[in-house]
C-alpha cells in the first residue's frame, strides 16, 4: 500500500494489492482524496474486508455481512435488518475493531437499550441481530467466538407479552369498520385464517376458491420504494391451502361484485399495510377495545382455536408454521393448564382397581 500526491489534482491516490475471491492477486489505485491519511485509512478498510481481518472495524465487516447474505435473503428481510443495524448496533460498535468487541462492551450497551424504555421482545430482536452478525463471523471468518454468548440475551420472546382479541372484541372492532366493504372483508380474513398481512395482501381472486371453500396462499406482497413487490411466501410451509367457513365465503360473494373489471390475476386487496395499519387505528378508536398490532390478529386467530380445542399439529399447519415446535414455543402459555385433570383421571383409575 504506498499514497501519492497526484500533481495535476493536487488530490492523494493510493496503490494497493489484494486477493480477489478466487485468490487472484491483483493490483488497483483509488484516487482523489483530500488528504495523505484519508487515502490510507480507505485502503487499511478495505484490505480489511477482503481479507476479513477482525482488526477491521465493526461497520467495514458489516459490509462484508450484507455482501454475503444479500442474495440469500428475502428484500424486505435485509430492510428490517438494515434498519436495526444502522439504528441500533452502528451507533455503539460500528467504530471499535471486531476483535475488541468483550462481552462488557455488549452488556454495556445492552443496558443502554433497556434504559430507553423498549419492549422486551424488541430488546430481544436487538439484541439477536448482533448475535447473528457475529456468529457469522465466527462460522465464515474464523472469529474465535462470539462474545453475545458470554454476554448474555436481553428482552424476552414475543409469546410472553403477546396481544390478541376475544371473539368479543374482534366483533365491536369489526363492526365499527363496517362502512368500508374492504377493510371489513379484509379484517375478517386475518382474523378468522390467520394469514400474514404480506399474505392478505398478495391474495388474487383466483386464490379464493368459491366453491370449495378455501384460500390458497401461494405468496407474499410488500412495498418498496413506491413499487410492488411480490415474493415467495415466508417459508416453504408457508405454501398452504386454508378452509373458510360459509360466513366468510358469503362476504367474499358480496365483495367481488363491487370489484368490476377484476380479472384471475388481479390482487383483491389494492391497499398496503399503511392503509390497514390507519383503519385498525379508526376501528380501535370508534369501537374502545384495547389497542393491538397488526399482527396480532394471527394470534388472535390461534388464541380462538386454542380455545375451540384444535391441536398443535392442525394449527401449526393452518398457520403455515415450519415446525409444529414453533406453534408449541410460541403460544404455550395460551394451552390451559392440564395437570390437575391428569391427577383426577389417574385418582379415578387407581380406585377403580380398589372396587
């Protein structure tokens, strides 16, 4: 690596050799830098990165992440992890060598977090985000290990603070958007199938099937940057074909007549998540019940099966749930508690053996 002075500019260049992917040497110059130092420090950077040398900083290395795990990854996927990164974890780290990161720096940092007054399940989100960067690191670049691990977690999963609607409730919030045949038809449907809101949103009307009775969710939708985007379902369990009951069937039966022109292909929802996101603000408002997420309509879903007493196994398969462990991991505390009917049944069986 050797800086220069370029004449005619009066601005610094600097020479560097590296090797390439394939271990190619190869030789190039970056010109036109105010000062002697700016051009080093850019050249120490990037040698850095290609060499993934974890005397680098922790912001070059998170160039490095984003390069491998670009391609493997859903777009709306590396937003939400762009997002927390540049928010949460550049901030604190993004200066310091990866080989200077201890576990007293996360914990410190940690508790910065927690100061701020934040969910437990966004800590945790947080929190899992620099865990995965550094994990990577450790897996792919041969970091020893990752201090996350000797550090600690903080925050706790979503199923311990999750909020869901009674049937009761989902009914006076539904009736206070009545006035807009789409949001009504649109609630209805997270709320009595589960479906994701990227799922709703990617639905066509070759996706309801009248007369059998179902919904077929074959993809998700997302907005970005003012264009639509259709992708894959979250996962390939995702790919699944929902029964309706009548009640649901009849609405559709009544929406597709106010949609003219609508053609097999064409979304039936032409709205984004901005849009649901406002009118279940309007709907809480006008009708007084508690406010919850968007997403918690699923979970309202699941909270009403449970209740009807449906397994593990057909609601992890009516959500789309890659494993039937996520269903139990996620909203066991929902399940009621059956001990004390094991302790009767087997009571009942021990006296019978007495008569």
């Amino acid at each position: 690596m050797k800086a220069s002075k370029d004449p005619n500019t009066g601005k610094w260049n600097v020479d560097y050799a590296y090797n390439d992917w394939q271990g190619v040497r190869k030789r190039s110059t970056k010109r036109g830098f105010k000062t002697k130092r700016e051009a080093e420090e850019w050249a120490m950077s990037f040698l850095a990165q290609k060499q993934a040398d974890f005397t680098m900083k922790f912001s070059d290395f998170i160039e490095v992440y984003y390069e491998d795990i670009g391609t493997r990854i859903k777009e709306h996927t590396l937003r939400t992890k762009q997002y927390i990164i540049n928010l949460k974890l550049l901030p604190f780290f993004g200066s310091m060598r990866v080989s200077d990161i201890k576990a007293a720096h996360i914990r410190k940092w940690q508790n910065e977090l927690i100061k701020e007054g934040y969910s437990e399940t966004y800590l945790k989100t947080i929190n899992n985000q620099l865990s995965a960067i550094l994990n990577h690191a450790v897996r792919f670049y041969e970091l020893k290990s990752n201090p996350c691990k000797k550090a600690g977690s903080m925050g706790k999963s979503n199923a311990e603070d999750m909020q869901f609607w009674t049937k009761e409730e989902f009914d006076q919030f539904v009736e206070a958007i009545m006035d807009k045949h789409q949001s009504h038809i649109a609630f209805m449907t997270l709320y009595w199938t589960g479906m994701r809101i990227g799922e709703l949103l990617a639905l066509t009307k070759a996706d309801v099937d009248i007369n059998k009775k179902t919904i077929s969710v074959t993809k998700s939708y997302q907005r970005f940057d003012k264009r639509d985007v259709i992708t894959e379902p979250k996962t390939p369990k995702s790919r699944r074909v929902i029964s309706i009951p009548d009640f649901l069937i009849a609405d559709y039966l009544d929406y597709f007549k106010t949609l003219y022109d609508l053609s097999d292909d064409d979304r039936i929802f032409k709205f984004t998540k901005g849009y649901l996101t406002n009118e279940m603000k309007r709907g809480v408002k006008e009708s007084g019940v508690k406010k919850i997420r968007l997403h918690d309509l699923r979970h309202s879903h699941c909270s009403h099966l449970i209740e009807l007493g449906f397994t593990p196994v057909a609601i992890a398969e009516r959500l789309g749930h890659e494993k039937v462990e996520t269903t139990l991991n996620t909203y066991v505390h929902l399940y009621p508690n059956k001990q004390a009917e094991i302790a009767n049944k087997l009571d009942q069986e021990y006296k019978k053996e007495l008569v």
